[in-house]
C-alpha cells in the first residue's frame, strides 16, 4: 500500500509538470499569435526581404522585431531631438504603423516621433520585457519540471524495478512453498505408507504369535498325546506281561492237567487190571472211574477257562495295540 502511494504521488506530480508544460506553452502559443498578428513582415537584423514568404515566429525574431520597429520609430530616442540624426533609415513605413497600430493622426511623416507612437512603444517595451520575463521565468519552470519529471521518472522506474524484484521474489517464495508444500505431501504419503506397513508388520506379528501359540499348544498337545501313548504303551507292555504270565501259569495248569490225566489214566488202567484180577477191586475201580471223571471235568473247565482268557487277553492286548499305534500316528502328525 505504501508503494501503491508512493506510485500515486508520483503520477499526480507528473500529471502538474505536464500540466504546467502545458500552460507554458500555450502561454507561448498565444504570445505568439498575438506577435505573429501584430507584426506580420517586419525586417530582422539578419537582412531578410521584407517581401518574402513570412516565416514562423519565434521568441528570439519577434524580439529582434520588436527592436527594429523601437528604433525605427524613434521610441529609444529624447522627445523633439534627434531626428535628421536618424535619417531616412530610421524611419518606419505608415503602413507599417497602420498594422501595428502605432500611426496617430498628428504625426508628420518629416518630423520625429509624436508622443503617441513613443507612449505605444515604451508599451511595447513593457509588453516585450514582461514577455521575456515572463518566458525566463516559464523556461524556468520548464526546466525545474523537466528536471521534476525526470526525478519522478526514475523513481518511478526505481519503483518499478522494485516491483519487479519484489514480484520475482514474490515468485520465488511461492515456487519454494509449492515445493515445500509438494515435500509435505511427499512426506505425509511417506509416513502414511509407512504407518500402513507399520500396521500390516503388526498384524504380521500378531498372526505369527497366533500361529506360534497355535504351534504350541498342538505342540503341547502332541507331547500330551505322546505321553499317553507311552503310558499306553507302557500299560500294553504290563498287560502283556501279565498275559504271558497268565499263558505260563495256564501252561503249568495245563501241564499239570496232563499230568494228572495221566495219572488218572495210569490209574484207570490199573483199575482195569484190577477189574480183571477179582471183584474186590470193582470198588477201587469205581472210586478210580468217578476220580477220571471229574479229573477230566475239572480239566475240561480249566481248557474252557484257559481259552476264554486267553480270547480276551488277545483281544485287549490287539485294541490297546490298534489304540497306541493310532495315537502315536496322530502325535507324530501334529509334531
């Protein structure tokens, strides 16, 4: 806002020197025409025909005009003297009174010059000095504006250079917060990717202790299962101990079945020799008859409980062993 002012003040002190440029001038212009009119074809003191094409009229010609037409009639010179010093060369043409003005009707066209033409041109002489003034002091102003307007030129083009640098700088502060703003968002997709992997690493490691606790408990499990198997095992191994003691003590009931049917029979036969050696012995023999039968009874029940016992430990040691090989399958599967 301060430059913007300063730019304001400046363009009004440009708008008053153009201004004044153009009062001087058309002060000028006016003197001028005024001049041009009044002297039309006056000689200079270049020597120019009176008679020829009139030229443009300047400051410097009409006061050269202006002289000459002083001295021709005779203004620069003392009241009743004087006059056949000047000669015929003094003299100004009536016409040339008649268009300026200057011809009053007492003059004499021998004598000198009568008060009215010397009162017109010390009028003349003031108008022409007030003139000159007047144009020094516009000069002047014309030169002191000439030298403000250049002032304000270059502070103005001062001011625009300023601008120019301000609004490059201007430029570049917002080319760097662009890019500022272009690396906070690089940054921002950066922490966001990176907070994403941070989450998906998390879950990673979740679903891995889930998996691990998984492992462990299967683990645990299968070491849980392993050891019921070897308890199993173990458990099989007593039972078939115990059956295989079962089969050796049935082995020696057996054996000793045997042995006593063999006795039996030893006796049988000796009851049938006695049978035959007299009656006295029908009695031994049928104690020895009834003795074999429930021998062989006895024996029969011992088989039948022998056999039975040996089915069933055969059929409990072949599904504990069906047990413990499925269990130790499954145990090894889970590890």
């Amino acid at each position: 806002r301060r430059r913007v002012a300063d730019a304001d003040e400046l363009r009004a002190q440009l708008d008053a020197v153009s201004r004044m440029h153009h009062n001087t001038t058309t002060q000028q212009r006016k003197l001028l025409l005024f001049l041009d009119k009044k002297l039309p074809q006056l000689p200079t003191s270049s020597g120019a025909d009176p008679g020829a094409q009139p030229q443009r009229l300047t400051m410097r010609s009409i006061s050269e005009r202006m002289e000459l037409l002083l001295k021709a009639a005779g203004a620069d010179k003392p009241a009743g003297g004087g006059a056949d010093s000047g000669g015929e060369e003094s003299r100004v043409p009536v016409q040339e009174l008649d268009l300026l003005g200057l011809r009053d009707g007492s003059a004499s066209e021998a004598g000198g010059a009568p008060s009215s033409v010397r009162a017109s041109a010390d009028s003349l002489r003031a108008m022409l000095e007030a003139s000159k003034l007047e144009a020094a002091t516009n000069a002047a102003e014309l030169e002191r504006a000439k030298t403000d307007k250049a002032t304000a030129i270059a502070k103005l083009r001062t001011l625009v250079d300023k601008f120019k640098a301000q609004a490059q700088q201007l430029k570049e502060a917002q080319a760097a917060l662009a890019a500022e703003r272009a690396g906070q968002d690089e940054a921002a997709d950066s922490t966001s990717k990176a907070t994403a992997l941070l989450e998906e690493a998390e879950a990673a490691r979740r679903a891995a202790e889930a998996d691990r606790a998984d492992m462990q408990a299967r683990l645990e499990a299968a070491s849980t299962a392993r050891s019921e198997a070897e308890r199993r095992s173990s458990a099989l191994k007593q039972r078939a101990e115990a059956s295989e003691r079962l089969a050796d003590q049935a082995a020696s009931a057996r054996a000793a079945v045997a042995a006593e049917l063999e006795q039996v029979q030893r006796r049988m036969a000796e009851l049938e020799a006695d049978s035959k050696r007299g009656v006295e012995g029908s009695a031994r023999a049928a104690e020895s008859a009834l003795a074999a039968s429930r021998a062989e009874a006895e024996l029969d029940d011992l088989k039948a409980q022998f056999d039975e016992m040996r089915q069933e430990l055969t059929e409990q040691i072949q599904a504990q062993r069906s047990s413990a090989e499925a269990a130790l399958e499954a145990s090894q599967a889970d590890a």
